[in-house]
C-alpha cells in the first residue's frame, strides 16, 4: 500500500464527509448514473444507509478519511475510495479488513461498473447470482458475488 494511515470505526460525526467522498467516488466510477441519480441517492446514503451498516474507514496520516467501507450481516454494502487515492491499495485494505474482522463474504456489485467487479474478482469474488434491477428497484443490474472458498484475499 502506498499511503499510510490506519482503519478506525465511523462515528455520525464522519456522514458529511462519507456523503461528499461517496459522490466523488461514484462520479468517477459510476458513468451510467445520471445527476438525478445522484441526486436521489445521497440523502438515502446519509440518512438511512450509512446507519443500517457498520462503518470502518481508513484516515490518512492527517485523519482525513480517504475511503470507507459498510458491511450488514456478512454483505458489504458499500465500499468507497476518494479519487485522488484509487490505485493505492484502501480498497482491499478495507476489503481484507471486512473479511477478516467482520466476516464479509458477499458484495452486490453494480454489473455496469466493470472496475468494480474486476477488483472483487482478483480479490476472490465469484459471481453467483444476476438481478436486473438494484435494491430500490431502479434499472441499474447487480451481479452477487461471495468469496471463493478456492481463493483468500492476500
């Protein structure tokens, strides 16, 4: 990993700042969404899904978070990473955390995020499962994907 830091649970306090890294991270990441999406989505993300997950982030060395990760019941339910720090190794810090710490072994990954389902599938992940529509019913296919018991994350 080329960036230091460290893994510490979020507190409400942090929201704010997930909301405003969440939206960088998917303005990058997620081109099929539309400003109205996004639009829709962020209040749902500070003032429901933040709190139905249990929340780990990783601060840089200035305690700024440059990435987080949500799981609920062995499902990560969001992992997220700051722009200017794609490519640095938070993402499967924070993964290998979730599996490790927080007995994670399932991700519902957007199918039109490519870079997505790459990261998980080097990680381990297999596809097991297909819905045509995301949990709030919008058109946007999911692929279920659980850790392999062939593979580990290293």
């Amino acid at each position: 990993m080329n960036s230091p830091g460290m893994i510490s649970e979020a507190s409400k306090h942090d929201y704010a700042d997930l909301v405003d890294l969440w939206e960088a991270s998917v303005r990058a990441t997620h081109h099929f969404l539309t400003n109205s999406d996004i639009a829709y989505f962020r209040p749902l993300i500070l003032n429901e899904f933040l709190d139905a997950v249990e929340l780990r982030v990783f601060r840089t060395d200035d305690h700024k978070i440059a990435a987080f990760i949500g799981v609920a019941n062995g499902n990560i339910e969001m992992l997220f990473v700051a722009p200017q720090h794609f490519g640095q190794g938070l993402g499967k810090a924070l993964l290998l955390y979730a599996i490790q710490k927080m007995d994670a072994d399932r991700v519902d990954v957007n199918e039109q995020n490519p870079r997505a389902v790459d990261f998980y599938q080097h990680n381990g992940f297999e596809v097991v499962g297909r819905s045509e529509q995301d949990s709030m019913g919008k058109p946007f296919p999911l692929l279920h994907m659980a850790l392999s018991d062939s593979r580990s994350v290293q």
